[in-house]
C-alpha cells in the first residue's frame, strides 16, 4: 500500500497511530544519501548511504523507486519491503503522488491510498498551526498543494482525515477488506469443492 | 452489497450480527408468493403477496431480480432497497451465486461477497451439527454446494467465516473500504484545489 497526501494532511500522525494500534504493518525506510539530522537513526528514520552506494543500487534494480531532491537521492529499496512481505506484513510506503503512479505501473498490485483534510481551510490550518514555518514557507506549500493533487483520479482509496482514530481504521478497513480480494482466497473455495466431491463420493461407496 | 454463500456458511448469523453492531446496514427483504410459516412477520422475514401482485411487479420493473423455487416466486423489490439506500444505509441483499451475477450485470456498482466455512469438513460439520435434517438432505446439500461455488471466481470478495466475530468485522471493512474508494471522494480533492487556488491568489492581492 503507497499512501500520499498533501503536507500537512497528518499522514505522518497517522502512520504512527496505525502502527502502534495494529501489529499487521511494516513502514518502508528509504535510503537516502543526505546527511542524518541530529536524533536520526540509520535502520529507522533512513537508511543513510554514500552516493555511490546508492548509484550502485540504482544500477542493480534495487530500488522500488526513486527521485533526486535538493542534489539528494530518495528511493524506496526493494530488499527491505521484501523482507517484510515474506515475514506476511502489510508494507506501507509514503511516496508522492508522480512516484506512486510510478511504482503502480511497474507494481500493478500496489494499492494507493490519498489522504486529505476535509477542506482547504483545514488544510491551511493545519499548515499555520505548526507555527514552525514562516508565511512565506506556508503561501508556498498551499501552490504546491494544488499540485500534489495532480493525478489523484488514478487513486484506488481517498481518505479523509477529519478524525484522526476514524481515518486510521478507514485504512485499516482498507487493508483487511483486500485481504478478503476473491483471487487470494478462491484456492481455498477450488479445495473445497475438490473434498466435498471426494465427500459425497465416500459416502456413495 | 450482496452476500451469498454456501448452505451452513452461517449467513443467517452472521448478519444478524452484523446489523446488531454496526447500524449502518440495512437488509434487504424479499418478496414472495409462499405462505407465510409461523412467526414469520411481513414486512420484516418476507413481503408476502399473492401470485397477481408478484407478477405486477415483475412486469413494472420492480424487482432486481426474482426466481421461481418449488413453484413459489421470491424475488428482491427494488423500491424498499432504494428507500434504504436514500437513508444513506448499506444494503445488503442475501442471493445465490447465479442471481447474484445477474443483478451485477445490471448494476455493476454492486459488490460480491462469498461467505465460506474454512474447509469441507467444517462445512459438513455444520449441515451435520444443526442435527434437525436427514442424512440424505445432507448429503444432497453437500453435492448442491459444488454448484453453489459455480462463478466464484466473478466475486469481488471472498470471506473465511472461521471466527465469528473476525468475519462480521471482515464484512464491515469491506464495506468501510467501499466508502474509501476515490471517485466517491474526489469532488473533495477537486473542491480543495479550488479552494487552494483561490486562497493563493486572494494573499496575492
């Protein structure tokens, strides 16, 4: 599942309410090849790596996606998203709308999932409540919003984040409802059809 | 949402606790021209009616879809599913495969869910647990539950009622999900666009 969202749709928040209130979910790490910020965890926050490393990975398909940003790399290494899909995990990835359409091409299976604030008053809001950035900062991400956007129609799931508890089960909700999706599980009707046959022949007999 | 299933998947429970907690499910009712059995309530188990009016409103256009079982009619009106689906409740209707796949082609917003036991066994554990029928009804049910498996494979999804519980919460997540999807929503994203514009070009001002 790729979740995206406009900033300051709460995404983060969200992420970390679904993980602690259920143990069904993995979150991506990306590798980036910027400097760690003071507190940040190589395994955890990111996986920090040299440019060459990670020009290497690009090099051998290692990578679910990626994008330069500010003279960094950002990318999504496959061989942490595997690991925890083996290990029967739900692995959520938050990428942006242009690299989540991206990875959908090559990754048909991917679910998307848009969350959004209920309106663009709330979104602003919640940009000016952070009080961290200056007005500039805020009129510039409020034009980008309209941009992030773009793209939205291929969207499988739109969320919206008007209670945090509620849009956390809403994705749950979505996740648990593909796990019902009919191909993952017509094995189990094909094997029941294939014993009631042996049944009703056993007891022929 | 139409939920169909084998004979002793346990449908009958499962919704009835289904709609005990959550109370934004309706179940559909049908219609039909068998006599009512005692304590049966028209209105509530079946609309009862007689012969004339069924085919009345076969000819009106009034079912969804309608069969013809033992000679008796039983058939799903639509204006009672309508009623319900304008009080902004879930309908669900309970219908064979076969019926099932026609009302889809109809009304392909519809959603197919297949209730299954985990395993033969159980199935037959279940036919044979309920202890009121013969060795031949169960055995005759168990050869019909092939056929009821007959197009599984066009359901959208397909529920293991292993854990009672577990399952009704399936159902609900599915449907939950349902109120996710994108283009149920994306007036929302579009009129947060606007919005965004708007805002942009009044602090330009």
């Amino acid at each position: 599942m790729i979740v995206s969202g406009f900033s300051g749709a709460g995404k983060g928040t969200l992420m970390k309410r679904l993980l602690e209130s259920h143990d069904n979910y993995a979150l991506s790490i990306s590798m980036t090849t910027r400097a760690p910020r003071p507190g940040e965890i190589h395994g955890k926050h990111y996986f920090f790596v040299e440019k060459d490393e990670f020009e290497k990975t690009i090099a051998e398909d290692g990578l679910i996606e990626y994008a330069q940003y500010c003279g960094n790399y950002y990318g999504t290494p496959k061989s942490y998203v595997e690991q925890c899909l083996n290990e029967g995990r739900d692995v959520i990835l938050e990428i942006e709308i242009q690299g989540a359409l991206k990875v959908k091409k090559k990754f048909p299976e991917a679910v998307l999932v848009f969350v959004t604030p209920p309106s663009a008053m709330e979104l602003r809001n919640r940009l000016i409540g952070r009080g961290t950035e200056t007005k500039e900062v805020i009129d510039k991400r409020l034009s980008r919003a309209v941009e992030e956007a773009q793209g939205i129609e291929n969207y499988d799931y739109i969320v919206i984040n008007d209670e945090l508890d509620r849009c956390v089960e809403d994705i749950h909700a979505i996740v648990m409802a593909l796990h019902c999706k009919t191909n993952r599980s017509i094995s189990i009707i094909e094997e029941i059809s294939k014993e009631l046959n042996e049944i009703s022949k056993g007891e022929e007999k």
